[in-house]
C-alpha cells in the first residue's frame, strides 16, 4: 500500500502481510492530516482485519500514522525495543531540539545555519502520533512466522522481517538511491560500520527478493547490497582525499563531499552523513578525531587526515 509524502521521494511502501486471523501492516506512513482518512479507506477493501502493525523504524514516513491506524483497527503495535527508546528520545522530548541545535554547532554549522538545519527537523512534528506504549520486540524473535532481522544503518534500532527467500526490508535497501547514513546525538557511535556489516548479513541471508520502504522491488538483494557497500567505499575515500593537516569540521567537510548547493534539509543529512564516514575512517585508522572540551562537554570538533 503506498502512501504519498510531501518531501521527496513522493512516497512510502507500507506492505499488508497475511497472517492467521487478518493481516499485519508493516509501517504506517507520514501522519498527514488526510492520513486517517486515507487508512480509512484503504482497509476498507480489504478481505480482514489488521491484527498486528509492525514499525521498522522511528523515522517520521514510517511510523508517523501510527496512532491513526492504531485507532482505525485496535491492532496491537510491535515496535524493536532501541527504535521504541529513540522514538521517545527524539519524538516525544521537548528538549530534543536544542540538543539538535548543539550537535550541529559542535560540528562546525554557523550559527545562522543551525536554526535552518534543526527547523528542518521540527517541521516533521505534527505529522507524527506515536503509540505510546508498543509492544517491543528484539532481532532473532519470530512474528507471525516472520523472523525479525535487525537491520542498522539507517536507523540504529531498524528492524526488517525475512521469510521464504522475502526480506521485507524497509530503508535497509532501496532499490535506485542509497539510504541516508548519518551520526546524530544518541545514536551508535559507528553507524556507516552498522550499515556496512547489515549489508554483509543481506548477503548472507541470500533473498531472493526484497521490498523497500521506497522504489521498486528488489530482484536481487545480494547485489544490490554488494552495490550499496562499494558506493560506500568510494565515499570514504572521497572523504578521506578531502581531509589535509588543517582541522575540518564535519560542517565543513560536507561541501566537497556534497557540493555547496543545497537547502537546509539536504544539508542537515548531508553533514549527518558525512559524519559517519569521518567516524569509520576514524575507527580505520585513516584520519583522526579532535575533540576540545569544556567543563566536561564536548563542545567543538574536527577531523584531520591521519598521520
């Protein structure tokens, strides 16, 4: 079932799986205001009830019609216990935007930029209703015969569901862009090193199809896993010819990598993003991490190639 969004790509995958007694709904979209009316709608033609809807992950077209189709069909809401703790971290957390606010300016963003860049983010919140008080769950457990397969990177907690050769696979893998990477505040200190070995477990599940949160099925997911991990090989070494004995900041880096064109919004995943390759090639020995500090807190830091 796929659902429009206002902000690029245009759209969101949400997938009806049949289970004994209905079906279960995997994600829920954006929480438009049209959303209820619009799953209204749609679950009225179908052969049965939703008894189950299963989140892969906290971002804001993926779960923010949450509490709609929760109210819509009395599903129970299955959510992974990480993806649960940073829905409220970042969804359901009044002080969340001025920690936004310091992440960027500790990264090198002017402060004319960091109202654009965190702005950018607080646009998404009245289109998102949470459920409160989901069902949590962990990779390795089964549902409805489903096992659920942890999937970080794009989200820390992302969680897909594989069977029968059928990864449902959510922004794990897509079939024509490559999922956004990004370090943020909170999030696992590795997150491009997350992405890269879920990419390594795709291959070594071997579905014979997946399907994406966004585009078109996937008719070979171990290739385009094996894409996904070359593209970003060649990023990080994009990232590392850009880094020189002077201190860059990831602010700053994310020009060469992403160009100086660009509005707030690409420019706040573009500099999460390059802080993510920044910090793989750290843990790779291949540049170095300057941190200054001040009454205990990291307050500013920069990067430099690797002597």
């Amino acid at each position: 079932m796929t659902m429009p969004l206002p902000m690029r790509p245009g759209h969101v995958h949400c997938y009806l799986v049949p289970v004994d007694g209905g079906y279960m709904l995997v994600d829920t979209g954006l929480g438009v205001p049209e959303a209820g009316e619009a799953w209204a709608a749609a679950l009225g033609e179908i052969d049965g009830p939703v008894v189950t809807t299963f989140l892969t992950h906290f971002h804001p077209d993926h779960l923010g019609a949450a509490a709609d189709v929760r109210d819509l069909t009395g599903a129970r809401t299955v959510q992974g216990r990480l993806d649960a703790e940073q829905t409220r971290l970042v969804w359901e957390n009044a002080d969340w935007p001025e920690r936004l606010a310091g992440w960027f300016r500790c990264h090198g963003a002017p402060e004319e930029a960091v109202g654009e860049l965190v702005g950018q983010g607080a646009l998404y919140q009245p289109f998102i209703r949470t459920v409160p008080d989901p069902e949590l769950v962990e990779a390795g457990e089964t549902l409805h015969g489903w096992e659920i397969v942890a999937a970080p990177g794009h989200a820390d907690g992302q969680l897909t569901l594989v069977r029968d050769g059928v990864l449902i696979a959510a922004d794990h893998l897509l079939a024509r862009i490559t999922p956004t990477v990004g370090c943020w505040p909170a999030s696992r200190p590795d997150p491009l090193g997350d992405y890269l070995g879920a990419l390594e477990h795709t291959i070594e599940i071997a579905p014979e199809v997946a399907y994406g949160g966004h585009g078109d099925p996937i008719s070979d997911p171990v290739g385009r896993a094996h894409e996904l991990i070359a593209h970003h090989e060649e990023r990080l070494r994009s990232t590392a010819l850009a880094l020189g004995p002077e201190p860059a900041t990831g602010y700053e880096v994310s020009y060469p990598l992403f160009g100086a064109d660009l509005g707030p919004s690409s420019r706040r995943f573009a500099v999460a993003e390059t802080l993510a390759h920044l910090e793989r090639l750290v843990l790779d020995g291949r540049a170095e991490r300057q941190a200054v500090e001040v009454a205990g807190h990291v307050v500013h830091v920069s990067y430099t190639a690797a002597q």
